[in-house]
C-alpha cells in the first residue's frame, strides 16, 4: 500500500482540513466503541439480569447519543474529505497555471500542448480519489483496529490476541494476491485492450469497411474478440476476486473464531457475558476498516498515476527572471544570436550558431525539415533558451530583459495559429484591446483577411469553435497576420504553413508579407519558396548551422542547396 | 422507465447467469447475518452453562457461516461479471449491426465531437448496470424479506420496524441526498466544462497568448472556473457526507428500535432473552445490503443516460433504403445522374441542384467546386451513402433504387483526403481490400503507389505495424497506403476526394503523379477545388 509522498505534502497545505478529517476518524472509532459497550451492556441486563425498560433509561438515552455522535463524526469527516480534495485540486490548478505561464509553450518537455491540457483538467481531477477514498480509509484502518485491541486486550486478551494475528494477514495477502493479477492481467494485455481498441477503430472506419465490402467480416472479427476478451479478463478476475475471498474468509473466519472460543470459555465458567458480547460486537467493526481499504487500494495506484503527471510538469524548471531586468528595444534594433548552442534531450539542434538580423531586415529562413528554423524562432521569441551562447537584442541579451516585456515588443504567427475561443473581434482585440473599428479594418485589410471576414455569416461577431471552426487554413493563417498588424510591434516572427493553401489564400499572404516588412524587422520561416524571393535576404540552414547567406538571386547562382529546395518546390508549384 | 424495459430486455438472455450472481450475493449478506446471529446465540447460550452437546448445533453454525461467506462472496464477483461480460459481449455485437446500415451518412452529427468515442465510452458504462445496479437491488429485496420474515418469528414489530429503517436508509434517504445535490452537481459539471475549455485555450494558444497578451487573463479565467468547481465540490461533500452519516445514523437506528422493543417483549414474555443478542445483531448485520443502494442510485443515472444515448444513435433511421429483391447492373457503367439534387433533412438549402453527369467507361472527370459546393456529398450519392432528395441515378441502366448498397460500391474504389487506416500491421490494411491478395499482387500495388520502397526498407516490411489512425505513416505515406489499398480492390470506377488536400506542395505533386499512371485505363471521377497535376477528359464545375 504506497502512500504518494507528493500528494500527502500537497495537502499538508491545508493542515486544517488534514487534521480535522484524520482526527475525526478517530472520533467516529471511539464512539464506535462507546456504541458496542452500551449495547453489550442493554443485552447483558435484559438477558441475564431481567432488567426491564424502565430499569434501563440510562442506557437506552445513551445508545442514541452514541449512534448519533458516530454518524455525526462519520459522515463530517467524509464531508471534510471531499472539501480538502477539492481544496487541493484549486491549489494544484493554481500552481499548474502559474507555473505554466512562466514556463511558455516550448519548455514543457513531452508534455506537449494537447497532455498540458489534459494535465490541467483531468490530470488534477484524477487524483481526487486519494484524498476522498484513500487517505480516510488508510486513516481509518491505522486509527480503529488499533483503539479496538486497546480495549479488547483488557476485557479479554485470547480474542485480542485473535484479532492482532489475523489483522496483518489481511493486507499480506491483499498485497500477493494483488501482486499475481496483475502479472496475470499483463500476460493477457493485449487480449484485454485489442477488443476495445479494434471496436473503436471499427466504428470509425465503418464506412471504409463498408467501401471494402468488409463490414460482415468486421462483425465476425468482433464476435470472436468478444469471447477473447470474456475469457481473459475473467482467467485475471478469477484471480484478482481471491482476494476478496481471502478478506472475507479471514474476517469472517476469525470473528467465527472469537466467538466459538468466547463461547466455549463461558461454557466452562472461566467468563463473564458482558464482555465476552462486547467482543463479539467489536469484532466486524475491527475488519471493517482493513476491508474499506483493500477496496481503495487501485484508488491509490490510479491517482499515483495522476500525480505522477501533474508533478512532472511543476517540476519542469523555468528559466529565473532577471533581477535588474534592461528595458526592450521599442524600435528595430539588431538582433543577433551568439554562439548559441540549443538541444532537445541528447541531440543538439544547434552547436553554436552565430546570425546577426540588422534592424529592419526582412529574412527568410529556408531549409529541410529538421534544420532548425521553427527552435531558432522560439530561441527568439524567448520561449527557449540557449544551453550556451546568447541571444541579443540590441545590447541586451534576451535573459536581461524581462520576458513579458520583450514579448511586449514581438509579434508572432505560428505554423498552425491558434484562435481562442470567441468571436473573430475578440481573436484580433487580443492584440490590442483598444483598437478602433477602423483599426480593425485596417489590419485585417493589409493581412487580406478583410474580404473572407466581411464575408462570413456574422462578420465579426462569427464565433470561432475548437479549431477555428469552419475557416480553411489559409484563412486562419490570415487572422493570425491580421492580428500581427494590429499589434504594431518593431519585431515581426512567422511561421508559414507546410499544407496546401488554396491559390487566393496564398497570393495574399505574400502581398501582406511585403506590406508587413516596412518598418519592421520581419523574419519568415519560408516552408514554400517564393516567399523566399520576396525577402531582403535568405538564410538556408541544414542541421542547425547556416550553409548559405544572401540574396535570392545570389543563392540561385552559389548555393547548391537552395538550388535543390527551389527547383523542388518549382515543379511542384506547376 | 422505457430505457430501463429496453435493457431489461437486452439482459435478459443473460437470465440464469444474473440469477445465480444474484444469489450468491444474498447468501454473502445472508451469511454475514447467520454468522453474528449463531455467533450472537452460541454466546447467549453458553453464558446459562447448558450441556455441551446443546452447543454442538450453533457452534456449526458458526463454522459454516463463517467459512461460506467467502466463498458466496467470490462466487458473487465472478459469476457477476461472466454476466456482465457476457452482456456487454452482445451490446457490441448488437450496436455493430445497427450501425453498419447508418455508416457514414447517418452518423454524422453537429457539433458533437467524436460520437464514436463516446458510444465506445457508453458502452462501458453499461459494465455497471449489473454489478452495481441490478444485483445490488436484487440482493436488498431478498435480504428486506428474508430478514424480515425471520424477525417476524419472533416478533411482527421487529420486522416492521427493521423494514421501515431499511427502506429509509437504502431509498428514501439516498434519493433525498441525490436531490439535494442535483444543483450543486450540475454546477459542478458546467464549471468543469468551463475549465477544460479554458486549460484546452491556454494550452495550445499559449505562445499566443504570452506574445498578444490575454494569458493572465485566461489564467485568471480557468482559477475561477477551478474555484467555482471548488465550492460547488464542497457543497456535494457536505451533501455526501449527508447522505453517509445519515444511512449510518438509520441503520444503527434500527438496530436501538429492536432492542426497545426486544428488551419489552422478552419482559412480557414474548421472547426467550437468550434470543435479544440474536435479533439485534441479524438487523444490524442486514443493513450490509441497504448501504450498497446509495451507489446503485447514483450509478443508475448514469447508465440510463449512457443507454439513451445508445439506443438514440442505434435507432435512427438509415440514409439509404435498401430494395427488397435487388439488382445486378448487366455492367457497371455508365454511371449517370439525371437531375439529382439533394438537401439534408434538417437544412432548407440544396446542397447539390439538378446535378447531370455521365461516366462514359474509360472517362476522366474532373468535378470542381469550392468548400461548401457538396463534394462529398456528391461522393457519398455515387456511393450510395446517401439518397438524392430528388432525381435519378443509374449504373449500367439499372436505377440506384434497384441496386444493393453493397453491389454498388462493389464497383467503386475510393481515396479521399481522410482515409482510414486500421491500426494493425500494413498487411492487414491491404488485406482489407482483397483478402486472398498474394504477396506478389500486394508488393505490385505498393509499387504502383509508390510506396514499394519505404516499405522494403521497414525491419518489419509488409509486418511493420500502424497505431491507431495509421500513426507513425506521414501524411503522403497514409495517401500512398489508401491508393494501394484502393488498387488492389480492382474496381473499375474511382472517386477521388481530394486526395492531395493537406498535403505539402511537394508530396501532393508525387501522389497525383502517381495516381495518374497507377489509374491508366481506369474510369475516374475527382472531385476536388484545384486542379490535380492529372490529365482530364472534362471537367465540370460543382455549384456553378
């Protein structure tokens, strides 16, 4: 039974609640206790001493108080279970966002933006159930069987001595028989998870089998993974139930035990009744908690699981901010990246790059896949940072201006933008929430995504769904643009799209590419060439270092690789 | 309640299984109630000092409840679950069978994300109608009478006060609990709706939002939303906690109103005294069945709203009516539409407006229109997917209505820009299309696909496996795939659906080429907004 170190110190932040839901447990134990004693007590005087009610009002106003006080306690400490869960699952969300705001989206290691999401949502939810089945349970099972031997020991030391050998052979063999299922449910893996993972695949590919003529087969397959996958899991549950066997049969075993011996030593006169009933009574109450907790045992293992992934992301370091932080450059400047060296993991993507961007250049950067060109813009925007080396921006390195400030003066259009969800207004507002209409128009008219924005449904008040709804790519790409014009910023970083673009969407990225270059210093990831051509200069990297430098025209002359990449792209342009 | 007839009658098979499941897991109850009853006895008993032998009888009993239990348990747990399985086995089967007739044209919803996805996670669902809805109920009915009726050997007023607490903590209670955290609840649920929108916004906008500004803003969104979902949970712990003190407070409620009562009744003379233990312990220990309805409550809800879901998308209506006594075509072509239009049910406008077209055998087409223009609807009437709202189509003379769904896409190979991949090896993906294809016609349509090459220099070759979606293939490999796989069906008209869109100039460029050799001879129909680098016979404009 493991106890996640990390989960028990994230709700040590909240003491309060901690304490008063464990100690509560202990409450709701002793007046379990104070329960068997009065009705042991109620029996013994009816049975043996003929005592009627009248004689009995004491007790029979105490039983009440007692079964009230237990339920009181109980169900108090479930409610302040439930609400330290939910305390710690508002502090963990807290922390995760902050944390990935200081972060930015390139430092999150495997994480990526979809698992981030999922981390901040599900990931946090998933580890609820620790504090609202297991800690209690856990707490429950450390606190009662204990209080219960403390009084069975006095009354009668052969049950307590019953009840103390029995008690650890219950989680023992929870833990072995726990142990061979899941070996058991290995083995069997793939027979478990290849009927729900083909019965999905089905579903969605229903129509191509249709296409294929192959749904009937389809079906048959299904039938036969059905009864696969019936055996298998039932060959693991066929074990994995043996240890809701053993815990049956040890607590029912040994509460049969206590009272067969109880019984036999009254028989001989060697016992009173009162006590020997008290035992009898505590008995089940002794099992109880061991059992809640055999039962909470994947509650733990499942949310481990949960914390392992949220925990994981709150330990990602994130780069420290400087102290006595230099103003950014609110007009172009050079920019400059100095003996850079960056990696992912082992394989170094730069090994000390050097490329100096005069102020207001607009450059092209060109290349295979894999060259370099989307980390060197991250370098860049300062969602990396160099593991040698600097990035300058005028004389400041990146690292001694503060990051929101110099993301103050940037603006930057992803491969693959991303709109959040609201109208197509409050997508370009972002950029600047005081801009006018007119403003508006303006922007959206140099990026060419006036016409297609006018055009749509609602104009722009059209909301945008998951994805940007129904825009095409090529219109996504221009409400980025649109967004980037808005912005006005002195440093201008794009990313253009690998895919396909219809021919009309194309044209006016390029024209708005042109307009978007004066005044500003522009650097284009050209995954299409002819974006390439437009540019002051073209810089072709090829594993991370840079293997030609100049003008297009230059590059067609002397650079061999350009020469391939522009012949390439050329026929397959016609 | 009609959701609950229509799984009742879904389980139903499935009888002899849930009864002996049922059973067992009254005799657990019902062995944990004899053993602190004898236990409860056997100690009465011996406290008078009778003779030995008188104990003989109770102290077996002892033995025999005690060790039974157990074994009623795992049979319980395990027969449960062969039924649940067994029940669940058939759902699949049964789900599978009705949604074949309504692939794709009838699966297709608005504004729903994967249905799929969430019929699959449905389905599972349904794993706990039995285990934890059915039995359970089950189990607490037997136990209420059987108990029941033992106290009321003794005493009618046992029984009735037993009953009365039992009811009260297994339904009336839990259900009161329930309601009162309906509002909270639905807080919840919207909250945390509101959340993941937002944790998915700041997730994969985030560079987004640090460079224009606004991730503070959505930061301090999602902490409301976390804090709303907070206080709702709170609100739903004080609820539970609630419903667990008061079930708790019920049962041991009981358990005092039966020694009131039995403290009077030995008194007068009702009842021997060796018998009040008996009877206060058998009622406390029948309350193990009553605390395992609050769940049953709960987990009720959520199968009937799985189950309606179910049976909603099953029962809807196909697209395509097929003909009693189909049809061959003499030959698959010519292929002509004659006036087709077609409208789905819940629009007012025509997709598609007295569409004529015909296929000559041989012929390349090149159908153009822009988004919105119908392509793939048109692509789904050919293939009978769908039915034109009006007009006509025949193949080889023989009018659509005639014609099975199966026959007429018997003729058809198709590559579209999403085509589906199974996850499984290359060779199963291949198969699919020809299931007696040898391993020479399989390398022949990989080389026409142009695919041959990165294929043989897989470790794995024909064996290299695909996850789900034909992970681990690029973009133009997946296409490659699908073109194969389409060649080996040897069908003697193809649809092409935008079969390069998405794809980088590059790539697109070298599947059209490979297309237009690979489909020499062939009878084509493209559809697609730009054209294709492929040589056409004529092209016609969609929506024009």
């Amino acid at each position: 039974m493991r106890l996640d170190r990390r989960l028990l110190s994230a709700a040590r932040r909240t003491p309060a609640l901690l304490g008063l839901s464990l100690g509560l447990r202990l409450a709701a134990g002793a007046a379990i206790v104070a329960e068997a004693a009065i009705v042991a007590r109620l029996v013994n005087a009816a049975f043996l001493q003929g005592a009627d009610r009248a004689d009995l009002t004491d007790l029979f106003a105490a039983l009440p108080l007692a079964i009230v006080l237990r339920a009181v306690f109980s169900g108090w400490a479930s409610e302040r279970a439930g609400a330290l869960a939910a305390a710690v699952k508002e502090d963990l969300r807290r922390r995760l966002t902050e944390h990935t705001l200081a972060l930015g989206p390139a430092r999150m290691g495997g994480v990526g933006s979809a698992g981030l999401a999922t981390v901040l949502a599900e990931g946090v939810e998933g580890v609820e159930p620790f504090f609202k089945g297991y800690l209690p349970a856990l707490a429950q099972a450390a606190f009662l069987p204990l209080l219960i031997l403390l009084v069975v020991f006095p009354l009668d030391w052969p049950s307590g001595f019953v009840l103390l050998v029995t008690a650890p052979l219950i989680p023992m063999f929870m833990i072995l028989i726990g142990r061979w299922a899941g070996n058991l449910a290995q083995k069997q893996w793939r027979a478990l998870h290849l009927l729900g993972a083909y019965y999905l695949d089905a579903l969605r590919g229903l129509a191509t089998l249709k296409l294929f003529g192959a749904e009937a087969r389809a079906l048959l397959r299904i039938e036969r993974l059905v009864r696969v996958h019936r055996d298998a899991t039932l060959r693991v549950l066929r074990v994995a139930f043996l240890s809701a066997l053993v815990l049956e049969l040890m607590a029912t075993l040994a509460t049969a035990i206590v009272a067969v011996e109880v019984g036999m030593r009254l028989l001989a006169g060697r016992m009173q009744f009162l006590p020997a009933f008290t035992v009898l009574l505590l008995a089940p109450e002794f099992y109880q908690p061991l059992r809640n907790l055999g039962s909470q045992f994947h509650a733990a293992e499942d949310a481990a699981a949960a914390a392992e992934a949220v925990y994981g992301l709150l330990k990602t370091p994130a780069p420290d901010s400087p102290e006595r932080p230099k103003p950014a450059p609110t007009a172009p400047v050079e920019l400059a990246l100095e003996g850079v060296r960056f990696g992912y993991g082992e394989r170094p993507v730069f090994d000390g790059i050097d490329l100096t961007v005069p102020a207001g250049q607009f450059l092209a950067l060109v290349g295979p896949s894999g060259a370099g060109k989307s980390t060197l813009v991250q370098l860049l925007l300062g969602f990396l940072t160099p593991q040698a080396g600097r990035v300058r921006a005028g004389e400041a390195g990146l690292d001694e201006i503060a990051p929101e400030d110099w993301r103050r003066q940037v603006a930057w259009v992803p491969q693959r933008p991303f709109l959040q969800e609201g109208t197509v207004r409050e997508n370009l507002l972002l950029a600047r929430p005081d801009a006018s209409q007119e403003e508006l128009e303006r922007a959206a008219h140099d990026a060419g995504a006036l016409g297609f924005i006018e055009a749509l449904p609602h104009g722009w008040e059209t909301r945008l769904g998951e994805d940007g709804g129904g825009l095409s790519g090529g219109q996504l790409q221009r409400l980025a643009l649109a967004r980037a014009f808005l912005k006005d910023a002195p440093f201008v970083f794009l990313d253009e799209p690998t895919a396909h673009l219809d021919g009309e969407s194309e044209r006016r990225i390029h024209e708005a590419l042109a307009r978007l270059a004066t005044g500003r210093t522009l650097i284009v990831v050209a995954h299409r060439l002819d974006a390439a051509a437009l540019a002051g200069r073209v810089v072709v990297l090829d594993r991370g270092r840079v293997i030609c430098d100049g003008k297009h025209d230059e590059l067609l002359a002397g650079c061999a690789l350009y020469r391939e990449l522009w012949r390439t792209f050329q026929e397959a342009a016609a | 309640m009609k959701v609950q007839l229509r799984l009742l009658a879904l389980v139903r098979p499935y009888l002899g299984w849930m009864l002996a499941a049922g059973l067992s897991g009254l005799f657990t109850v019902l062995a944990g109630v004899g053993l602190m009853a004898t236990s409860a006895y056997l100690i009465a008993k011996a406290a008078l000092r009778p003779e030995t032998y008188l104990l003989m009888l109770p102290i077996t009993g002892v033995r025999f409840f005690g060790l039974s239990r157990g074994v009623f348990r795992y049979g319980e747990r395990l027969l449960g679950h062969e039924a649940t399985f067994r029940i669940l086995g058939r759902l699949r089967v049964w789900l599978f069978e009705r949604l074949i007739p309504l692939a794709p044209a009838g699966l297709v919803r608005r504004h729903s994300g994967d249905v799929m996805a969430r019929v699959t996670q449905d389905v599972e669902t349904l794993e706990n109608y039995f285990v934890r809805v059915l039995a359970p109920s089950f189990v607490a009915l037997g136990t209420l009478a059987l108990v029941g009726a033992y106290l009321w050997s003794f005493a009618p007023n046992f029984a009735l006060s037993f009953a009365a607490f039992f009811v009260l903590a297994g339904v009336a209670w839990p259900l009161g609990a329930m309601r009162l955290g309906r509002a909270p609840g639905a807080v919840r649920v919207a909250a945390q709706a509101r959340l993941k929108r937002h944790a998915v916004d700041l997730a994969r906008g985030l560079g987004e939002l640090l460079v224009y500004g606004g991730a503070r803003e959505r930061a301090a969104a999602l902490g409301a939303a976390a804090s709303e979902s907070r206080r709702a949970e709170a609100r739903l712990a004080r609820v539970e906690g609630l419903g667990e003190g008061g079930t708790l407070l019920l049962a041991h409620a009981a358990l005092w109103a039966v020694l009131w009562l039995g403290v009077g009744w030995v008194r007068q003379g009702g009842m021997d005294g060796v018998y009040l233990g008996v009877v206060a312990l058998a009622t406390l220990a029948a309350f193990e069945a009553a605390f395992a309805l609050p769940l049953a409550w709960q987990t009720l809800g959520a199968v009937q709203a799985a189950a309606r879901r179910i049976f909603e998308l099953a029962d809807a209506e196909p697209p395509v009516r097929e003909p009693a006594e189909p049809k061959r075509p003499p030959s698959p072509l010519p292929l002509v539409l004659e006036g087709v239009s077609f409208r789905y049910p819940e629009d007012e406008r025509m997709v598609i407006e007295n569409l004529d077209l015909r296929l000559e055998p041989g012929e390349r087409l090149l159908v153009r229109g822009g988004s919105g223009a119908g392509k793939t609807t048109l692509a789904w009437i050919l293939l009978k997917f769908l039915e034109p709202t009006e007009g006509r189509i025949s193949m080889g003379g023989v009018d659509y209505r005639e014609l099975a769904g199966g026959e007429v896409r018997r003729h058809f190979a198709v590559v579209d820009q999403r085509p589906h991949l199974f996850a499984g090896t290359l060779r199963e993906n291949l198969l699919l299309a020809r299931p007696e294809a040898t391993e020479e016609d399989l390398w022949r349509a990989l080389e026409q696909a142009r695919l041959a090459g990165w294929v043989r220099a897989q470790p794995a070759s024909l064996d290299t496996p695909l996850g789900e979606g034909g992970a681990g293939l690029s973009g133009g490999q997946a296409r490659r795939l699908a073109v194969a796989r389409a060649l080996l069906k040897d069908a003697p008209i193809w649809i092409l659906d935008e079969p390069t869109e998405g794809l980088d100039p590059v790539t697109a460029r070298e599947l059209a080429a490979a297309l237009d050799a690979a489909l020499a001879g062939k009878t084509v129909l493209a559809i697609s907004h730009q054209p294709l680098g492929m040589g056409f016979d004529r092209v016609l404009e969609l929506g024009a």
